[in-house]
C-alpha cells in the first residue's frame, strides 16, 4: 500500500527562470563573478568536510591524546603540553588550508583571460583574446557565449560556451 505522504506535490506557484545569452559586458562581468564566487564557496564546502571527517578528527584526537599520555608518562609541564596541543591543532588547520589553496587560486584567475584565452602577459584584453581563439578553430567556425539561467534580475547559473562547426 502506497502512503499519500510519500507522494510529494509539486510548489503550487513554482519560480519562473529565464535562460537567455549574456551579451553586453556588464552582464558578462556578473556572470564571471558568479563563477568565482561559486569557486570560493566550492573551498568552504571542502575545507569544512576536510574538518569534519573522521579520518582528519582520529589523527587530531589521537596526537592530543599521545600528548597527554606523555605528559603524564614524562611529567611534563601542563602549559607546555597545552601549548603544543594548540600547535598541532594550528597545524591540522594549516594542512586543510594547504590542501584548499587551489582554490583560492582557481577564483582568482576567472576573468576576461580565464573566458576568452591571452597571452602569457595577460595582456591581450578580452576582444584579443576572443580573436584569436576564432583563428586556433583549425578552419572551423567558433562561437562562444555565456549562458546564463535567471529569475528576475538575479543569476542562478552560468555556463561558457564555444560552439564550434566543423560543417563548413
């Protein structure tokens, strides 16, 4: 027997969202923001489940509780075991950040050179950089464009994108 609770019933107004292509460089410096942003929040997420994890938590616990087995065994003083134990904790959180940083890295680099290519300078500027991806299409027409998915004003998702056609 199917329970009527287990049948869920769809919002009774659900949002309307938009997708359509960004084309105006206001529209396309949000939608980079957008992608940044969700990189930074991607570290968050990551650096709180490498916290959380029981694997990261035991090796923590384990060092505190060596610790204060030594203390006890080579009748240490108290401050400086409880020093030492900050240190290791300091320590854990240092290795989470080392293992995260690429991301940090990855946020840093969205912009008009991450969308549109560049030179090794940067320098080449968004139009450039457009341009010559157009020519690296090895004879095949590129398109690029940014999708974007919204409801009223505000960006839900983006998504870049090079069409290429190769039935030239």
């Amino acid at each position: 027997m199917s329970n009527p609770k287990d049948k869920e019933e769809p919002p009774p107004n659900p949002p309307t969202l938009t997708t359509s292509t960004t084309t105006s460089e206001k529209d396309l410096t949000t939608a980079l923001t957008l992608i940044s942003t969700s990189i930074a929040e991607q570290r968050q997420t990551t650096s709180r489940a490498l916290l959380h994890s029981t694997p990261f938590l035991t090796t923590v616990l384990g060092l505190i509780i060596l610790l204060a087995l030594a203390t006890e065994y080579y009748q240490l003083d108290r401050v400086s075991t409880a020093f030492t134990g900050l240190a290791t904790i300091a320590a854990a959180l240092k290795s989470v950040e080392l293992i995260t940083a690429g991301y940090l890295d990855a946020a840093g680099d969205i912009g008009w050179r991450w969308l549109y290519g560049g030179d090794e300078n940067g320098d080449e500027g968004h139009q450039g950089g457009r341009q010559r991806r157009r020519q690296e299409g090895n004879g095949h027409n590129l398109h690029e464009s940014m999708e974007r998915l919204h409801r009223r004003n505000a960006y839900i998702a983006c998504l870049p994108c090079t069409i290429i056609n190769a039935n030239n």
